[in-house]
C-alpha cells in the first residue's frame, strides 16, 4: 500500500500510510469509512436545511473541545470564578477566542437545533417509524437548554447569579415536589458554593455524558432507518 485513497483525498505520507495499514490490518477501518463515509451516496432530495443537524453535531464537539480548554484555567469557587475567568479572558493565550467560541457555540447550538426540529416537524419525518427518535432528539434539545442553564452560572457574574436565583426559584411552583427540587438544584436555601460546584459537575460530567449517549441513540437509529424521502 504504497498511498491512501478516502473518497476524492489520496495520502502519499509513507509514516502515515504505514501507521493506518497496521491499524487497519487489526480493524478493517478502512471498509467501514468507504462503505459508510466516502462511498455512500446520500439521496438527491438533500438540500441545505437537512445540514442543521450535522451542524448541531459539530457544534456539540467543538463545545466538548473548548469547554475542556477552558476546564484547565477555570476553578469553580465562588471566591475564584469570576477572577478565573477574567484570567483566560486577558492573560490566557487566546483563551478570549476559546471561551467565546465556547459562549457564542453555545447560542448558536441552540439556534441550529431549533431549526433542525421545525425542519423536522413541518417535513413530517417525526411520523412512524421515527416517532422514537423524534423523542430522543427532544430530549437533546431539553438536554441542550441544560447545559446552557447550568454554565449560565459559572462565572459568578451578577447577571448569571440573579439569572439561577430566578431559574431555581421556578420550579418552587410545583405542587408538592416544587421545594425539594429547588433545595436540590441550590443545594441549600440560597445560592452559594454547593450551587457553584453542583451546577460545574452537571455541566461539564452529567450532562455531556447523557448527551453523547443520546446523540450515539439518534445517529444510529438514522443509521437503521435511514434518511426520509422526499415529500
């Protein structure tokens, strides 16, 4: 194997070329790209508001990425928060750039999501046999506005304090059940540090993990059924 053809690119790196036969001599990698990346052919009826999905799915790696980047410098203390994130904002080499494609991927996410469901919804792809993976993209979505609550918080600023007094103030309206959730999510009567470093381990371990095993749900279950035809 003297270079390495992946659909239009060819790779003639004789390190690289070696590197990926041993893995693929163990793996047969190379297969399952060409028949499921490279040679498979998507339906002609695609246009530009099937790709909002995809988009979501890059958006939602490129959250992953940024938020571990911004994981080494942030410390999540109430004491230290706010001065940590003025840190990775003035002193941290392009940390400005890392925490706002962080913030601004965040509302894109969001954006994208929202149109990939009404794309969804006025196509009638959610009817049967894909009602259960409408669900499942519902709840990616429940999952999404999660995880932009629980970093709203992080860091300590004025407007994202009085934000989560008012956001874990809300469920307190449910009958019966309503206090508890609310001590629960603060971890106590008001906001403090039990909310700080509740909401930072569901934002950066709960969520992201449930997330990605939903979204590992949705694609195969795409992968089963396939792409809907057109209308």
């Amino acid at each position: 194997m003297s270079s390495l053809r992946f659909g239009p690119v060819e790779i003639k790196n004789r390190l690289a070329v070696k590197a990926f036969k041993a893995i693929d001599d163990r793996f047969g990698v190379k297969e399952i790209l060409d028949d499921e990346v490279f040679e498979k052919i998507a339906p002609s009826h695609l246009n530009f508001w099937s790709c909002f999905g995809g988009i979501s799915f890059f958006l939602f790696i490129s959250q992953v990425v940024t938020g571990m980047l911004l994981m080494i410098y942030y410390q999540p203390s109430v004491s230290q928060a706010h001065s940590s994130v003025a840190m990775i904002m003035n002193e941290v080499p392009f940390g400005w750039l890392i925490r706002g494609i962080h913030v601004w991927g965040s509302s894109l996410m969001l954006i994208t999501i929202g149109v990939h469901m009404a794309k969804i919804y006025i196509s009638g792809i959610y009817k049967a046999p894909r009602e259960l993976n409408w669900v499942i993209g519902v709840c990616l979505f429940l999952m999404t506005l999660n995880l932009s609550f629980t970093g709203y918080l992080l860091p300590w600023t004025q407007l994202s304090y009085w934000a989560t007094v008012v956001g874990t103030e809300t469920p307190s309206a449910i009958p019966v059940v309503g206090e508890y959730i609310r001590f629960v999510l603060r971890g106590g009567e008001e906001i403090g540090q039990m909310t700080l470093t509740r909401f930072f381990a569901i934002h950066v371990i709960i969520l992201p993990f449930v997330t990605a095993g939903l979204i590992t749900l949705h694609l195969m279950q795409i992968r089963r059924q396939g792409i809907s035809g057109p209308l």
